[in-house]
C-alpha cells in the first residue's frame, strides 16, 4: 500500500485516517472521530460503515495473550465537540492496556497508542464523548506525571499540543509540542518520509479568559517525502478542525514571522480540509450577510496552495441556503481559488448507489491523487446489498 | 497546428462485422464512452481501429519528469474481426509525438507504427478472459495516469527493461554471464568493445534460428574454439542432416564509455543502417565489429548473433546489474562483405531472451527448495524415477542415482523417463536427463547415475560418495536389497535411510523413513506398521485384502516391483504415489533434527477415488540379544518392556506371564516383539512359578492373525522373576525342551523364545 489520506463522509463532522507506508511498517494516524451507531452495518444505504471500514484499514496485533486487537498508532483530537469525538466512547478502548479483554476486543474497541489533545482536555467536557476522551487523557497524564513505569507502554503514551498555564501539564514539555515544532516521531518511532508541522493553539489563545474552543482547534501540516534524502515534499495536507479566521490570521502571521512559510513550506498545501465543515467562519464571522467579505489573511492562506490543490468539505451536501455550516458562499469562495472541479466534498463527491464513499488521495512523488479507477470484470454475483433485494418484485 | 495522429492515416472500415461479441463490444464501448457514435477504421484486413479521446487522472504538482501526457489522451483499440474476444484488443497510443521513447511498459514499435501498451504482466489473452472492453479502457487510463505520476515502474529505484514484441527466435544466455563480460571488458582484442563467441542453434532447420550460448571466445582459445566450429561444419556437411550440432560465431557489442542511458528507443533497427544508428544513440561504436566481421571468413552459416548492451541508470528490474542486452542477429552473405565493411543495408532481426535454466533457478520457481547435501536414489524404476525426476525439476543437486536395470520398451507405460531413453541404463538416463535440463554446465555438479545396484554402494564400491551421503532412498521394490539394507552397513550411521514402495495393488503407497542411528530401522517400521491394524483400519483392510491375495502365504509383498509387464499398474497411479512421497521427503529434508522413525500411508481408493493420507511417528525399540545366543537380535516396541514390569509389580509376591505378538526373521535372525498378552485367567503362579494357562488364549491369538493378516501371532512367552534369578530355572529350561520338540514338527519351525522379566534385567533367550 501506498502511504494515503482517507476523508470519512461523516455529515458535518470530522473523520480522517492519515497512513504513512515506510519501510515495511504502516503507521496510521487518526484524526478525529465520527462514528454513528446508525451508521454500521447496511441497513441505512445514507450512510457509510465508517467504523467497519476504520478496521479494515487498522492493524492488528496480539493484546494480553488476545489475537487480532485493532489499534491505531495515533490519535489526535483537534477539540472536543461531538461532531469531531462522536461514538469515542463505545469504539475505542480506554483504560489500563493490560486490562484490555477478549470482550473487549469482541466489541471491536480500539486501542489507541499514542493519544495526541491540546490542553483543552483538563477543562469542562460538554458532551459525554469529550467527557469520556478527557478522563482516558487524564489516566495517561497522571501515568506520566508520576512518571509510572508503564507511561510509555502502547496505549499510555501521550502528545500535548500546546501550552497553557495549567499546573497539571506542568513537568510534561518531554511529551508537548508547541507551534513551530516538526513532529518526526510518531508512537515511538522514527519517520524520515512523514512528518507534522504544530500550527496551533498558540498558548495566548488557550489562556485567553473566555476560550473559544473551535478556535483553539489543533490545526497542523502533514507533510510527505518520496524519500528520505528528498528536499521536497511531494504532499502536503492542513488539517484544522474547526479553526476559524482569527485563529488561521495567527497561524499565517506567526508562520510568516518566524520565516517558515519559506524554510519549512509550512503553509503550502496541495489538500486543504475546509475548516468547521466548510463554514463561513474561516473566512470571517457570522453571520455571511453581515460580515459578506471573506478576510484577507484566510484568502492568503489559500493562495499558498501549490499545483492542482483541493479543497475538501467533510461537511453534508453544500445546498445554494443559508445554513451554516456548510456555508455555500464558503464553498464559492474555496472554488474561486481551485476551480470547482478541485472542490470536493464528502457528502457527494463518491458515491456508491446513495452511499457516500470516503475521499482518499494516494501520495506518488507527484502529488497526492486519487487512487486509480477500478476496473470491473466479465464475471460478477450480486451481493446482499443490491438493491433489488429490499425491494419487492412485481410481476404482471 | 493539426494534430499529429497515426488514425489519420487509416482508412474508414467498409465492412461488415459478422462477429457478435465484436459488435457487442463496440456497442458497450460506445455506451461507456457517451458517444452517439464511434468511429470504425480499418488497420488492416483482419482487423478494426477505433480512435478513442481518453480522460487521464493528472498528478497535481505536473507529470512525473515533465512527461508529455496530456488530460486527454489519443489512443486506438485494435481489435480482430474474427478472433475477438478470444485475442485480446491491442491498444496503441495514437499521437504520434507520443512520448514513446521515456516510458517503460511500451512494446517496441513495429515499423512506422505507433507502439503499444504494455497494459497486462502476463498474456493478454487469458487476462480479458474475464475481463469486458470498459475494463480494457479504465485500465489503459489507469496506465496513462500511472505514467503521468511516475509509478509505471513496480520499482521506482530499479529501471523497469524494454518489452520486446515481435521477436524472431530466442537466445538464451547466462545474464550474469554476460553483465560481468561488459563490466570487466573483456573485448576479444584490447581497447576494443566486443566479444566474440560460440552460439549452438537450437532451431529446426525450417524455423527462424534461435541461439544459446555455448562460450565466450578468448584470444587464448581462439585456435580450439575455431576447431570446434570448423569440426562442427564438417560433420554438418558429411552427415548432411542437422541432427548434429549447429553452432554460429556471434558477438556480445558494448559502449566503451561509462554513459548511462534512461531512453527507451521503442523503435528497433530491421536493418544495419539504422541498427548502426541505434547504437549510437546509446554511445556504442559499430565501426570496429563490422570492420572484423567483414574481415572475418569464418562465419559459414548467414545468420550471425550481436548481443547488445545497453548502460543503465539503475539496476533492472528482475536482473542482478544495470546493462540491459538488445538481441539481435544479422544475415550477412560474402557478397555483403566489403573491405572494411558492409557494402549493403544487410538486415537486422531483434530476439528474445532466455535464461539458460540453473538448479538454482528451478529452486526459485519451484519455491520448495530442497537440499539433502548427498542424496543415493537406490532403484530408478517406475515410482523411483518419478521422484527422483520431481527433485531435480526441484533443482535438488548432488544426487546419485544407482540402477542395474535398462529401461525395456514396455518400462515406458508408467516411467519417468521418455522413450529416447529406450535401453540405456536407467540410472545413466535419468542422470543425462537431468543434464540436458541443466545445461549450464553445473549438471555433472547435480547428478551422477551409475549402471550399479545398491549393494555396491553399501559394499563400499562408491566410498567416497558414501563418505557425504545424507540420504538413502530405496525405490527398488527388493525384497533381496530389504534384507540386505536391514544387515548392519558399514559407515551409514549418519545417513537416514528411507523407503518407499507400493503396495495393495497399488492402492497403498508406504514411505518410512528410519530414526536416528537406524533405530528403528525399516524393518522395524514394517512390523510396526503392520501393528498398526489395532489401531487403523486403514492398515488393517490393507493386510487383510493382501493376505486373502497372497493365498494363506505370509509373506506380504509390500512393494510391487513395477518393471514386470505382468504388474497391471497404471501410470497416474505410480504418478500420484511418488507425488506424494515426493511432498513428504521435501518437508522431511528440511528438518534440521529428528530421533523417531516416521510412516507415511497414501492410499487410493479407485472406486471413488478418494485419497487418504496417515502419518505414524514410532520412537526407537529397545534392542537387546539373546542371552544363549548373541546372533539373534531381539528388537521390542516401545512401551512392551514397561508393561511387563507393571504386571510384574502388580502382581508381586507372585511371579506372572503371558505371550509376546511379533514375528521372527529367520534370514536376519531378528525377532520383533509388537505387543504382549497377559496370563489368561486359568495360569497359576506362585513366588517361585509361573503356569501361563490357556484359557482363550488361541482366540486372542487367532484375532491377531486374521486383523493382522497374517503378518503377526504369537512369537514367544514371558514371565517374571520377581526377587530373580536373573537367569533361566530348571522349570524353565524344561519348559524350552518341551516348546522346542514340539515345534520342530512344523515346516518352519519357530525358534523357541523365552524372556524373563527382573526387576534388574531383561533375559531373552532364543533356541
């Protein structure tokens, strides 16, 4: 397999698997999570199996004497809405790992390696997903705190974005990372073709009086080599959650202010995920029609795409309203920079009969692009899932 | 500026398409192209060109080393009138300033053609069998976008060789051979950039020739190899037939300098003014070969191989170096010949190339290598031959193949080996066969078969091949060779002996394989086998089946020797056996350790032909020799010896007893003990006696015989001396006396067979 992004179709939410192919091990990042319980299975052909998909995707490996436990390496957590942690609760393991049962694994949860939040996990969850992500978070910073013998085992390790002035994260700057650092270690282990750059929370944001959680969403650059000794990069991905104008002003300042925008390429990108499910907020505040001129820090942002780049909106279908999001004069405002045949969204872009299908760009030394289109064959069987057979047959 | 495309030469097809899968195709094509229609050209008579405009998924950040691949590309889908859709539709791009030259997956192009896709690993054919015209179209898109992203190649870091299409005739050289020529220049001449060489033509006289290398020609052996060559000539000529070897002067023609070349030159030479060209293109100087081969009046046939190398970037795919050979061969006549030349445009035909098949390569595609490090064939008949020829397709090396026997006529019904082989020693024949497959010049390394029977290989005839042997197998089907196998064998403690044979009319294939240091040894793993029908009726209706056969014989032939004609034994069937003797001995050969002996049971059930396979794992028998008489060796199942001595403590003060199950081998003098029974219910015994009653005894007895066919019965008696002797009693001794008169009166006279169980020892006597 090629290294690859993957865009769940999840409605206006977030959901996405970065895999890193190198040497003969697979690294797989998750970001976000938005798994409905309506979802599995194939009784609503509205909506794609994203959990069954997420572990096929997953390796799996030997836990506590228990064969073929899906894990991911990493998961990192932009904030905590429910749009962007939904179904964390039921699918992902959390807890001691030398806990971890065959029940467990017959509920299909996931163990997460290495979990990746802001600090914005020591403050009040809203909604029990959160609630439940803040206290596996708490459980592995209390490890490292104590600096337990077991806080570096698969499944308590950990990764703070950022810094505030909380004393609870204080002692931890080993396992933090600010903006402006690039990430090359991932679960323990080394990259030469992968990497992160940490654009935001920048710590005023974070310890500002009233805290805007979208705005302090954990925004970064993945960045992808050919090869190891490669100066290029030949992709580059933003990921940014819910960000809005105010936050992607800092990050294109502060980026430009310390020069690497030049140096580190590191507001370039070649795919772009629509902030906030293709919200109007990045470009200015809400509502459109009293703030109806996008700022000019977020165009600028987008003028540093590179190549043919794309926009992609993980967001419901973008319908010519007012609902917000997903915004239509964001999306016009994405498609005057990409064109709009570069303009994707996870709702409609790929289909299978009425199922969204998840966006994936396979990374080749050219570019990030969409895998190659399958061929068919002379031979088929129709599956349990044709849509002949819910529907009854009439014959005259 | 008009659009550069071969289809505009084309004709519009006037015809009509009588073949319905044809017209089905081409309307599927138009549905899934969205057109109201599609053009139909002719590309020639016998088949039709449609010109297709195919949308490319393009890289985002520009095509792979600014690769002229557009987002539509022009192409043409050749398809047969009327061998479609059994041959595959060919599909060559259409624009003519195609960037042919820097792609790999291209066919070389035919003259003023524009060249193919090279869109399947494989054959085309068998791939569309299951593929429809749309798959064919997303796949050549597929390949256009694999272009344009630069992973056409499977290997981005190796460089992906030319596709030859078209070729006339085959050379088949050692790549390796060859790669080191170049890179160490070893030109016949110094400073220059060629070699000369020895090529056998292994074509048919009516067919397009077809090389294979025989030697790199030095100026040190110039003289020989010309001899050879002209020797060859003559006895061509006298014997006026090609059965005789035909050998060509060729050449292998480099670039002297170090350029590396990524080019792909899909457009080969067909004549010697562009074949000139063509080199040059890769730095390779022409000049100096045709100089010596226009001065050379040696070549007596017309056609003349030129391997040529090409210097790569990188490494190639699937080859150890980075020279990629370009085979071709000339036709030269005299009248060609110039002083320093060529006086014509003389014509150029490119080769495919084959690699001479190695051991090591027939490993590889084998993928189950097998190494026995010394390895005797004892028997090369029917079932013999058939594994021996399954290990050296395997590439297995250092094989001996020992045989006395000539390969008869009616020997072909159910043998390897072919009917050219017709009276030649079969060992010798299987050994010339092996090197005819291996013609590397590592076959005599391979194998080594001798018109000798086995005995000489233990008499010690083959020492020092005996010194290495790992492995024996016996495939002779001998009773005589069995006994004498069984005998103790000089300097084959190290070596594990195996035997197969088939039995039960050729229902029942039996593998043993002895354990460490002979223990068990075969004729162990036969009794023991045999003991087996207690617990399989596999084993049982088997013995059963031979014994009601062999008319109340008791000698069971296990092994039908096949190179009788009277045997009735089809060939699949000794096929089928040795198939899976041959799995059994691989998996066997690549352990790295083993102590017990082994059984392998493959049996055929030809009614409805099912298969049954079994697998007994026996430990080593305890060994011990008769007290009054040390030439006979008592050999007892594991496990017999701890049941005396339980019976013996159970039921102490009181001594106890029973009889033994085996046989006795009056030739080897050995006596095999398989089971026990204990004292029937009407024996007494007190401390100082024992009275092995009778009491349902000869039924126990007879069950034996009949589910054992014959194989097994009573051998002999035991009992126990609990607090000793540990010698014979007068009660005992008389005893003996007694069983001795009365056996005497049989035709064959069982030995007498006593043992006494102590808490110390194991007393066997045997009279």
């Amino acid at each position: 397999m090629s290294s690859q992004i993957k865009y769940y179709p999840v409605d206006n939410g977030d959901q996405s698997v970065i895999s890193i192919d190198e040497g003969n091990y697979t690294t797989n990042i998750l970001v976000d999570c938005n798994i409905r319980e309506s979802s599995k299975g194939t009784s609503d052909p509205s909506q794609y199996d994203v959990k069954a998909d997420l572990l096929s995707v997953l390796k799996k490996r030997k836990v506590n004497d228990i064969d073929n436990v899906p894990y991911t390496d990493i998961f990192i957590l932009t904030h905590g809405d429910e749009d962007h942690l939904l179904g964390f609760e039921k699918n992902f393991y959390q807890g001691d790992p030398k806990n971890y049962k065959k029940k467990n694994n017959d509920n299909d949860e996931i163990v997460i390696d290495t979990l990746w939040f802001s600090p914005m996990v020591m403050g009040t969850a809203t909604n029990d997903d959160e609630k439940c992500f803040n206290k596996e978070a708490k459980r592995r910073i209390q490890l490292h705190r104590d600096k337990n013998s077991d806080k570096d085992l698969p499944g308590n390790r950990i990764v703070i974005i950022g810094k505030d002035m909380n004393e609870d994260l204080s002692g931890l700057d080993l396992v933090r990372k600010v903006p402006g650092d690039v990430v090359t270690r991932f679960n323990d282990r080394d990259l030469k073709t992968f990497s992160i750059f940490i654009h935001s929370p920048y710590q005023e944001q974070l310890t500002d009086e009233e805290v805007d959680k979208n705005r302090v969403s954990v925004v970064f650059q993945a960045r992808f080599k050919t090869s190891a000794t490669s100066n290029d990069f030949c992709a580059l991905a933003m990921f940014g959650g819910d960000a809005d104008h105010q936050a992607w002003k800092i990050i294109l300042e502060k980026t430009k202010k310390y020069k690497n925008d030049t140096k580190q390429q590191a507001l370039t990108w070649d795919l772009f995920m629509a902030p906030h499910h293709c919200s109007w907020t990045y470009f200015n505040d809400c509502p459109q029609k009293d703030n109806p001129d996008p700022v000019a820090t977020s165009l600028e942002m987008l003028d540093y795409k590179r190549g043919v780049a794309k926009v992609i909106a993980s967001s419901k279908e973008i319908k010519n309203n007012d609902d917000n999001p997903p915004h239509y004069k964001a999306k016009e405002q994405y498609v005057k920079k990409v064109k709009d045949e570069n303009f994707l969204n996870t709702a409609t872009t790929k289909k299978n009969g009425k199922t969204p299908q998840p966006i994936i760009f396979e990374v080749t030394a050219q570019g990030p692009m969409q895998p190659k289109q399958k061929e068919g064959s002379a031979k088929n069987t129709g599956a349990s899932t044709v849509g002949t057979l819910g529907q009854v047959s009439s014959y005259g | 500026m008009a659009k550069k495309l071969f289809s505009s030469k084309l004709l519009p097809f006037e015809g009509e398409i009588d073949n319905g899968s044809l017209r089905e195709s081409l309307y599927l094509l138009k549905q899934f192209t969205g057109k109201r229609k599609i053009k139909i050209l002719s590309w020639d008579k016998d088949h039709i060109a449609i010109p297709l405009k195919l949308a490319v998924d393009l890289p985002p950040l520009g095509t792979f080393e600014e690769l002229d691949i557009r987002e539509e590309e022009e192409v043409v889908f050749v398809l047969s009138l009327t061998d479609y859709p059994t041959v595959a539709p060919k599909v060559h791009t259409d624009r003519l300033d195609f960037p042919k030259n820097h792609l790999a997956h291209l066919y070389i192009a035919k003259k003023d053609m524009p060249p193919a896709f090279c869109y399947v690993r494989g054959s085309y054919n068998e791939w569309y069998a299951g593929k429809r015209i749309t798959d064919l179209v997303v796949r050549i898109k597929n390949w256009l976008r694999d272009a344009a992203a630069g992973v056409l190649a499977e290997d981005g870091d190796q460089f992906d060789p030319l596709r030859l299409e078209g070729y006339r005739g085959t050379v088949i050289y050692s790549y390796d051979t060859l790669a080191k020529l170049i890179l160490e220049k070893r030109s016949l001449y110094a400073n220059s950039n060629f070699a000369l060489a020895l090529f056998e033509n292994t074509a048919k006289d009516e067919d397009f020739p077809s090389f294979r290398l025989e030697k790199i020609i030095s100026t040190d052996d110039l003289q020989e190899s010309l001899q050879k060559y002209i020797a060859s000539i003559k006895e061509l000529l006298e014997k006026k037939t090609f059965k005789v070897k035909k050998y060509h002067l060729g050449y292998i023609l480099w670039s002297d300098t170090e350029n590396t070349y990524k080019d792909y030159c899909v457009d080969l030479p067909r004549n010697w003014i562009d074949f000139k060209r063509f080199c040059s293109e890769f730095s390779i100087a022409t000049a100096p070969l045709e100089e010596f081969i226009a001065g050379f009046s040696m070549n007596f046939f017309l056609e003349i191989p030129i391997v040529t190398a090409i210097k790569r970037p990188k490494q190639l795919i699937g080859f150890s170096s980075f020279v990629e050979f370009v085979n071709f061969y000339i036709e030269l006549k005299d009248e060609d010949k110039g002083e320093k030349g060529f006086v014509n445009n003389i014509p150029v035909h490119f080769q495919a190339h084959n690699e001479p098949l190695t051991t090591s390569k027939a490993q590889m595609i084998s993928g189950d290598p097998v190494k026995f490090n010394g390895a005797a064939f004892i028997g090369c008949g029917a079932l013999g031959s058939k594994v021996a020829m399954h290990f050296i397709r395997s590439g297995a090396k250092d094989l001996l193949f020992l045989d006395n026997d000539k390969l008869s006529p009616h020997n072909l019904v159910r043998h390897a080996l072919m009917p050219e082989s017709e009276g030649a020693n079969k060992a010798v024949a299987l050994m010339n066969a092996a090197a005819s497959m291996f013609r590397n010049g590592e076959a005599e390394d391979a194998t080594l078969g001798l018109p000798l029977s086995g005995k000489a290989l233990l008499d010690g005839m083959l020492a020092a091949f005996k010194k290495n042997l790992h492995w024996l197998f016996d495939f002779t089907a001998s009773e005589s060779f069995f006994q004498t196998l069984i005998l103790p064998q000089k300097d084959v403690g190290h070596v594990r002996i195996c035997r197969g044979n088939i039995s039960d009319h050729g229902n029942m294939g039996v593998l043993l394989f002895e354990g460490i240091v002979r223990n068990p040894r075969i004729d162990d793993l036969q009794v023991l086998l045999f003991s087996n029908y207690k617990n399989s009726d596999l084993v049982s209706g088997w013995l059963k089946r031979e014994a009601e056969h062999a008319n109340e014989s008791v000698h069971l032939m296990v092994g039908v020797g096949c190179n009788s004609e009277t045997i009735i034994l089809a060939d699949d069937i000794v096929s089928s056996h040795a198939a899976y003797f041959s799995m059994v001995i691989k998996r066997q050969a690549q352990k790295s350790s083993f102590t017990d002996g082994e059984i392998y049971l493959h049996q055929i059930d030809k009614g409805d032909l099912n298969i049954t396979t079994s697998h007994l794992t026996i430990p080593p028998l305890v060994v011990t020799q008769a007290v009054n008489d040390s030439s006979w060796e008592i050999r007892i199942k594991a496990g017999v010896v701890e049941a005396m001595k339980s019976e013996m403590g159970l039921l102490m003060p009181h001594e106890t007893g029973g009889i033994f199950i085996g046989t006795v081998n009056y030739k080897s003098k050995t006596i095999h003990v398989v089971d026990l029974i204990y004292a029937p219910p009407d024996s007494q015994a007190n401390c100082a006696c024992f009275f092995r009653g009778i009491d349902g005894l000869p039924e126990k007895v007879k069950d034996v015989n009949i589910d054992s066919g014959n194989q097994l019965g009573y051998i002999g008696e035991w009992h126990s001396h609990p607090f000793g002797p540990n010698s014979m009693s007068t009660v005992d001794a008389n005893t003996v006396k007694r069983f001795k008169e009365e056996f005497e009166k049989s035709q064959t006279p069982l030995p007498v067979f006593l043992t006494i169980i102590t808490p110390t020892n194991l007393l066997c006597y045997v009279y």
